[in-house]
C-alpha cells in the first residue's frame, strides 16, 4: 500500500509513528457550506430561531470537536491545539452559511483533520438547529484551502 501512511507493509492500519518528526508550527484551515432556502437563511441572521443563537451555537460545537478530532477518527493522533478559529458567515447568493475552521499547533504532525472536524460539525450544528423548518439543507464544499508546516510545507487551493 504505497504512498499511504495508515497502512504497514501487510495492509493493516496502524497509527503513523510521528516521534521522529521535528516540532514545527503548523496551520490547517478548511471551509464548506450549508446550503438552504432564503427564508431559513433570514430566520437564522434575524435571530428567529427557536433553539436560539445559530451561529453562536455551532461556532462552539466546532471548536469542541476540533479539540476532540482524536476521539473521532480512529487513528488521528491527540494534539496540544493552540488555536481554534471559526467564521461563520451568512450569505444571501448561496443562500446559506459559510463556514471556515482555522486551526494551529506546534507538533509533529498536521491540524488538517481537526479542521475538517470543526467546519463538519459546525455544519452539521447549523442543519440541527433549524431543521425543524427545512430538512433539505445541504451540507457541501467541505474542504481543505491551507495547510502549512512540516516536512511537505505548504499546501494552498486553487
């Protein structure tokens, strides 16, 4: 299995060894999008919804899941996270919110999917929140812009 660092010479996942890696600043930010009608839109900016602050709500669920990504996806290593950043930004062209994670560490290995985490359950947060008015939201686009840091350096998307 070649070129993929979850798997040993056998083909059996394991937990990449990092503690050969040097210490470095790394950075990952990601970003996706809940899709929904104008009217869901509007009820979630004007502050109608009756679970309370969206926004709000699903910045910090979030920033609790980034800090929890090692509990979530089986191999992903814990990390001393030093910042969790999140923006979520309505938008009446999708119409929906935008979503974007910033994550930052000192470590030997990436944020990427602690960052991918946090816009995910961010989104899922939003849907939650006001699905009681509209259960065909879609949650799309979730993705990986930057990362930064370590031995592969810097990744940025077209």
């Amino acid at each position: 299995m070649s070129g993929l660092s979850h798997f040993d010479d056998r083909g059996q996942a394991h937990m990449v060894d990092v503690s050969g890696k040097p210490v470095t600043d790394r950075l990952a930010v990601a970003v996706g999008a809940v899709r929904m009608t104008a009217e869901t839109l509007a009820l979630i900016t004007e502050g109608r919804a009756k679970k309370g602050d969206v926004l709000a709500v699903a910045r910090l669920a979030g920033i609790m899941a980034a800090k929890r990504t090692a509990e979530l996806i089986p191999l992903c290593h814990p990390l001393p996270i030093t910042k969790v950043a999140l923006e979520l930004t309505p938008d009446p062209a999708l119409p929906g919110v935008r979503i974007e994670a910033t994550v930052k560490t000192s470590g030997q290995t990436g944020v990427e999917m602690e960052a991918l985490t946090a816009v995910s359950v961010a989104a899922l947060t939003v849907y939650d929140m006001v699905k009681a008015v509209e259960k065909s939201m879609v949650i799309d686009g979730v993705r990986v812009i930057l990362k930064d840091g370590g031995k592969s350096g810097r990744y940025e998307a077209e």
